[in-house]
C-alpha cells in the first residue's frame, strides 16, 4: 500500500518516533474545551499512516500512540491524587500513569488483530481497523468496570457532522465513523490508483454528507410540557468540602441558593450537603423542603445516605417534591450504580488498602443503587438522574431514559481542579442528550453546570469555579431514538464481529 518515496521520507526513527507522539500529544485539542473536532480524523490519521511506513512496528507504534494520548487527555488524574487526596507524587505520578499506560493496550489490541488478516491492497485498513478499532474501544469501555473517556466519537459531539450518527447507534457508531473517516484520508493518500483515491474521497464525503442529513432528523418529540429548571453550583472546595468545620458554611450557601430560586424544578449537585442523610442536624431537610415549597419548586439534591440497613452507604439524589415530616424515611431517591474503581469503592482492599490509609479520601466504599431505578417525579417532568461517572455509559442510561422526560447529571468535579476534566465530562452529557433524544441539564460543584438541548448543544453554562445558580427553561420529551430501541451498542458489535469474522474468514481462503 505504502509507496516508495512516502515510506522513505517518513521511515527515519528522528521523525517517525516525533511525529507519532505529536499527532497523540495534540489528541486533546479535538476535544472540549478546544473542540477543534475535525483534527481528529487527522491525528488519527497519521497514526494510520505511520503504522504503514513501519508495519514491522505496528503494534508498538499503536501502544505508544495510545499511552501519549491518554497521558495528555487524563492528567487531571494527578491533580485528584496528589493535590486534593494528599497523596506524595512519588506515588502519584506512577499511578497517574498507570491508567493510561492500561488503556493502551486496547489500541495495540486493535493493531495486532489487524496484522492476523493479510488481506492486501489500498482498502485494508478501511474495511478492517475502523471496526476494530470500535470493538476495542467498547471493551475498554467496559473491561475492570470500564473507563470511556477520550474515545474518537466524543471528539465529534456536537459540532461535527458526524455527531448525526449518535442518535443512530450511539457514541459507538460515531467512533466508527471518525476511524472511517481517517482510515478514508490515508487512503486517499496511499492507493496506487487514481480511482481508488477518488472512490476513497467520494466515501469520505457522503460519510460526512450522512452524517450532516442525519442532524436534521428529530427521532423524539416535546410531549407539551414546559418547565423552568434552576441548577445550583456550590463551588466548594474538594479540600474543605468534607472538613466538619464548613458543614454550617456548606448547608448555608445551597440554603440561600434555593431561597433565591422560583424555578419549577431546583436541583443541587452531587453530595451537596456533606453528610450522611440520616446525620444530618434535626431540621435541616425540613429548612430546605419548606423553603422550595415556598418558591414552588420542586427540590431535587444530591446526598449521601445509608443503606435500609445501614450496613453500607449510597451515593444518592434525594426527591423532596412532596415530602412528608412525618415519615422522614419515605423519600424517593436515585442511587449511584455504576460506581468509580479506587474512587468510590475499593477494589482487592487488601493489596489496595494501604494507599487509602495515605490519602483524605472519604466514603471510599459505597454500594451499588441498581439498575434502571425508576425516574423520580419532579414538578411536571419524570427525570432520569444519573451520577457524574455514570454519564459516560449511555448503554447505561437507556432503561430510566425511556421512563423520562428529562436527563439530569449530578457531579462534583472538584477533585480534579481548574483541569479540562470538566469540559471533557460536559461533552459526555451531550453525547447522551443526542443519543437519547431528551434535554440533559447538569448540577455540578464547581463547573460545568448546564442545560444541554436533545441535539447536543448547549443552550446555557454556567463558568467554572463561581457559585451561581443557572435558571432556564426546558421542554419535556417522548419517544425513542433508534439507538434506544436497539437497547444500546451491542447490534452495532454483534455486526461488527460478524463482518470481521467475513474478512478474517476471506484472508485464510486466499491464503
């Protein structure tokens, strides 16, 4: 495929090894904040590219492609670790590399598998990596609980016309497409022939072409109903957030911040009020229950709270739209399921532990809330929560999705400080209010609190590290989009291995 002049002038180790690690370095800058969203399908292009100068360095190359990518897009990691949690960098910096250096081993999975078919010619690496490349990304977002951050597709929402696949198939099929759209470029570059090039741009085209008609689609519909929504943002300080001294501080500030809302719906960020609910001071919920009442809102707040039987705790957001003094244990909540490994819970605590006992990592060990909780009732709208990480599994999210009118994401970003982390968590929610076809509203702590529209954009943002309140109006919606209907992302594996099963199958024919 390569040819002559192309490899000679790429193979030198000075420039290969540099323009390999300078198309992985400047990965972030396809995603928020920058968005700059069509380099990716160039900065994964050149990885392409490279691994065809040098094909007896494939999966090497894919290995250090991926470890400098991730290590650029997840170096918030170390401010989690070191800065907030306390702990010394000489185990913070191995352990801020010690994902990233997980996660690459997805890409060289992809690479090395594509080495196992010898099926020859300039459309190799488009009939074959793109689809590996999504199956490798699904298993990563899956594999050890799963980590989905920086894959291809989230470069693409909302902007790209690619996004138009979300609604579709889900963020899956917008990777696909992405890794389809490069594999393209590099043909384009690379095939002998002239028709080939000029098929392979025609495709590259009508790719993007498919992908812009598809935006114009509305797959779901306002089901009449209007509300205001008023989405509180603390900024408090992951240092002194659980500190027993700014509790009083902490409870005033959400408390004035509802007193000041007259929205139908007010919702506080994850664990707003620093305290198990269940220990909370005589009267507290009552405070913030009459004072919404007051207002006519309907209160929404994240909190953490015990078990039924009080043998393990929950990340939870507590409904108190129509709470009752007199039965203080009756409150419809949504607890966390999908919960973060090392964060939230302690995974193998008897090789792990020791590192807890080094850092102010409080509520360490939570329990899973479950699968499709039911949506919790909120003025007018039937609102889906989920849960900061939990954003980052839309297959997740379908089931409660399909009961609700509305999308909400509670989170408390302030563990990875003034970091890219937050814009990066944004942009998931909007890749689930496009594959969900619903407005998608954020309460954060410190940023980015937002009301996401059901076609991915933005329609208000709050800025980071400022305690505000963001107030605007929302439209309920029903229906499904096809992405829901198929349940989620495995029709778009299960026929991604039945084509790769045909390629691989036609490779050891020829062979």
């Amino acid at each position: 495929m390569m040819n002559n002049r192309l490899a000679h002038l790429l193979s030198p180790f000075w420039l290969y090894w540099p323009l390999l690690l300078a198309s992985a370095l400047a990965t972030p800058l396809a995603f928020a904040p920058y968005r700059l969203y069509w380099l990716m399908p160039l900065l994964f292009g050149m990885l392409l590219l490279l691994t065809e100068v040098r094909p007896q360095h494939r999966v090497r190359s894919a290995y250090v492609w991926g470890l400098a990518a991730y290590s650029a897009q997840f170096y918030w990691i170390n401010i989690a670790l070191h800065e907030v949690a306390g702990l010394p960098q000489i185990y913070a910096v191995p352990l801020t590399l010690l994902l990233p250096a997980y996660l690459a081993l997805f890409p060289a999975l992809a690479f090395w598998l594509l080495e196992k078919c010898r099926l020859q010619g300039a459309w190799r690496l488009v009939l074959l990596l793109p689809a590996l490349w999504t199956l490798t990304e699904y298993a990563r977002e899956y594999a050890l609980t799963g980590f989905g951050w920086g894959a291809l597709g989230y470069s693409q929402i909302a902007a790209s016309p690619l996004a138009g696949f979300a609604p579709v198939g889900g963020l899956h099929l917008v990777t696909l497409a992405t890794a389809l759209c490069a594999a393209l470029l590099v043909t384009v570059v690379l095939a002998p022939a002239r028709r080939s090039r000029l098929a392979a741009a025609a495709l590259c085209v009508a790719l993007l072409g498919g992908g812009a008609l598809l935006k114009q689609q509305r797959f779901t519909d306002p089901d009449g109903s209007r509300a205001t929504v008023a989405l509180a943002q603390g900024n408090i300080p992951q240092t002194l957030k659980w500190d027993p001294e700014q509790v009083a501080p902490t409870l005033q500030r959400y408390y004035d911040q509802v007193a000041a809302s007259h929205a139908d719906i007010v919702i506080l960020p994850e664990t707003a009020l620093p305290m198990m609910r269940q220990d909370l001071p005589e009267g507290i919920i009552n405070q913030f229950t009459d004072q919404a009442q007051r207002n006519g809102s309907a209160l929404a707040l994240g909190i953490a709270q015990y078990t039924d039987d009080g043998q393990g705790y929950l990340n939870a957001v507590i409904s108190l739209d129509g709470y009752n003094p007199e039965q203080p244990n009756h409150i419809p909540y949504y607890a966390k399921n999908h919960l973060v490994p090392f964060g939230e819970y302690i995974p193998l605590p008897a090789i792990t532990g020791w590192l807890y006992r080094q850092m102010n990592m409080p509520l360490a060990g939570f329990s899973a809330g479950g699968a499709a909780q039911a949506p919790l009732k909120l003025a007018n709208q039937r609102v889906a929560f989920n849960i900061c990480y939990e954003d980052g599994f839309g297959d997740e999210l379908i089931a409660s999705a399909k009961q609700a009118s509305l999308l909400a994401n509670v989170s408390n970003m302030a563990w990875y400080g003034d970091s890219y982390a937050m814009d990066q968590h944004l942009q998931q929610s909007q890749a689930r209010a496009l594959e969900l076809g619903r407005y998608m509203v954020r309460a954060t702590n410190t940023g980015m609190t937002a009301i996401i529209n059901p076609q991915g954009y933005i329609t208000a943002l709050l800025p980071k590290d400022s305690a505000q309140v963001l107030t605007g109006e929302i439209e309920g919606y029903r229906g499904e989009t096809p992405y829901m209907r198929m349940g989620g992302s495995l029709p778009l594996m299960g026929a991604l291995l039945v084509w790769l099963a045909g390629c691989f199958t036609f490779c050891r024919r020829r062979q």
